[in-house]
C-alpha cells in the first residue's frame, strides 16, 4: 500500500494515478521504496513531485 502522502499526491493527479495503478508490482516496489527510503521530509516531497512527473511523462506513450 502507498503511503498516505503519496497517495493524496496521486488523488489530485488524474493521469499520474492511471499510470501508477497499470504498474507491475515490482514498479510500484520500486517507487515506494525510493520515496520511503528519504530520510528528510523535504526529499520524500521531492521524490513525490518527481515520481507523478515520471508517471505522467509514461501517460504520453
């Protein structure tokens, strides 16, 4: 399950959510494992702006 922030960030993004939720499991593993792997707040927000970019740079394809 993502977390809550991450999740919130998704909500608010249509095509990023799309996209996250056609992932493989081990996608999804991966992204969850780099936003939980910040240690300061300011980063985890970072990596979430970065990961809906990333997800909705996919939803161009």
């Amino acid at each position: 399950m993502a977390p809550m922030d991450l999740r919130v960030a998704l909500r608010c993004d249509d095509v990023a959510r799309a996209q996250f939720e056609r992932l493989a499991p081990s996608h999804v593993r991966d992204y969850l494992n780099w936003i939980d792997s910040s240690v300061r707040a300011e980063t985890r927000r970072g990596r979430i702006g970065r990961c809906l970019d990333m997800l909705r740079d996919r939803g161009l394809d």
